[in-house]
C-alpha cells in the first residue's frame, strides 16, 4: 500500500531494531552453564554391566565375535540416545533460561547433537576406515576426556580433511588419464559412410517415455523409418522433438540412430556419428575437440 520505498524503508528499521535487541540482551557462555545430566551416572552402569555379560558370554563362547559388536554397539547407542532424550527436560527443570538451551533449541547457534556432547556423553565414534569402535567415549566435553577417549575422537576430527585430500587427488588423476586417452579425437568428416547403427525399440515395455526421448534427442537416423509403405523419416535426419512426437504418435516399431560407437573411423569421429553439439544444440563443427569435451 505505501510503495517500495516506504516498505524498504520500514524493513531497514526492523533490522536495526533486531540487531540493536540482539546485541543488547546477548549471551555468554561459561562452563558452569553446561549442566550435566544427573541421570548419567547409572545410566552408563547399566550399560557397562551389559558389556560385561556380553564380554563373558563371548569368552565363554556362546556369543560370535560379530554379533557381540553389533550388540555392544547397540547397548551404547541406546544409552546415548537415552541421555539425548534427557537433556532437554533436564534443562526445563532446571534452568529455562540457560545460554546453551536457548542457543541451541533457538535455531541460533548449535544443534542437539552438539550439545548432547557438551553434557551427554560424546557416545561411539568411528575408525579412519568407517566402521564403529565399540568402545565409546562415555565422558562429555564438560567432564573432560581421557587420553584413550582424545585418540579415539581425534580418529573422527581428522577423517573429513583426509577424506577432502584424497578425493580431490583422485579426480585430478582421473580427469588427467581421460583427458590424456582421447584428447586427438576430433570431427575430422561430415559423413564416415559407415551402414550400421544402434537400435532403440520404444514398445518393448521397459522404456519410460522420458528415457526414450533423452536416448533418441540430437543424434542422426542409421535407416529410413518406415510406416507401412510411407517413409516418415530418412537416413541421416538430424533428430528433433518434432520427429521424435512423431515415432511416439505412429507408435514406430524400431529406430536405428548413429553413434561414436558405430563411425568407421577408430582416430577420429565425423559429424553425422557425433550427432548435436550440447553448446549451440546444431551438428556439431568440424574440427571440434569432442574427445577433450567426453573427457571433461
């Protein structure tokens, strides 16, 4: 009703406002305000009793080595989420106002999980290869870990940046050994001459008709296409939506389209093989590096 510049004009307010609140009734965080859950204690009993008679019964024989860390597994990961469960009531009873439950369940800052590792228990974690130690931190970053639970969770810090370095230096390599097999592929003809072709059957029940048009889209008929004696399409017609409307309309039995696959030279591809350039959606030029573009 009051126009754009009114209206921008009030949000710049509302936005100064919010800021100016926000600044004046921040928070802080101290260490007395990361509140321990009290039910943690027996808790974590209760589990270490339950590793103990698994323990046993795998010495003794009666449970498999597999089975018995699947089961110490789900033991910790049921007391941990217990814990979780807890936290939020605990702090609700507790300490409505406390800067780590409004931060966190706010939206603003910090998540459950987060703060389930503040006064929780930081639970199991995971070796450089993946899989689950089932030995778990059962201290939470309040408390303070122990060297062995430091190592342990040092395993998971580190695995993202690993990870990143090593993926990033195998698509490198990859892209460096496509690159280097195809790169003296170019459009050297317009028309190989070559008579065979790949044959794509629209009614045999297994193609969507969605895959059918991305299959047939851009590239160039091997053979006439006939309906009855009545020849809708001939060889070498560059593929449009028109043509392929038409197949899916006369319901056409079975297409034969030219590929790289089938062009008579192994050094080079020509046009009508290659089909439709992605970048202007036309034939593609003489000359163009299509070997370097597939490699890419």
């Amino acid at each position: 009703h009051f126009g754009m510049a009114y209206t921008s004009h009030i949000l710049d307010q509302v936005k100064t406002l919010g800021f100016q609140q926000a600044t004046a009734t921040s928070i802080s965080l101290g260490i007395d305000d990361l509140l321990t859950i009290p039910s943690k204690g027996w808790l974590v009993q209760d589990a270490e009793q339950q590793s103990l008679i698994l323990e046993r019964h795998h010495h003794y024989g009666n449970v498999h080595a597999v089975e018995k860390l699947r089961q110490s597994i789900e033991i910790w990961y049921a007391t941990s989420e217990y814990l979780r469960q807890e936290m939020n009531p605990n702090f609700g009873m507790t300490e409505p106002f406390n800067p780590v439950h409004i931060m966190s369940f706010s939206g603003a800052r910090g998540n459950a999980s987060q703060v389930h590792q503040l006064v929780g228990m930081r639970g199991l974690m995971s070796d450089p290869q993946g899989q689950m130690i089932d030995l778990p931190i059962q201290s939470n970053l309040r408390e303070g870990l122990s060297l062995t639970e430091y190592i342990i969770s040092c395993y998971g810090a580190r695995k993202g940046v690993v990870d990143t370095a090593v993926r990033t230096s195998d698509a490198g390599y990859l892209t460096r050994r496509l690159v280097e097999v195809v790169q003296y592929i170019f459009v050297r003809r317009t028309d190989c001459g070559t008579t065979r072709g790949i044959s794509v059957n629209p009614r045999n029940g297994m193609m969507p008709e969605k895959i059918f048009i991305q299959t047939l889209i851009g590239r160039v008929l091997a053979d006439n296409i006939y309906m009855g004696l009545r020849c809708i399409a001939v060889r070498n017609q560059d593929i449009g939506i028109g043509l392929i409307n038409r197949f899916i309309t006369f319901r056409t039995q079975l297409i034969s389209i030219r590929t790289p696959f089938v062009c008579r030279s192994t050094s080079w591809i020509c046009r009508l093989c290659y089909g439709r350039s992605s970048t202007h959606g036309d034939l593609v030029e003489l000359g163009e590096a299509v070997g370097i573009i597939a490699g890419q």
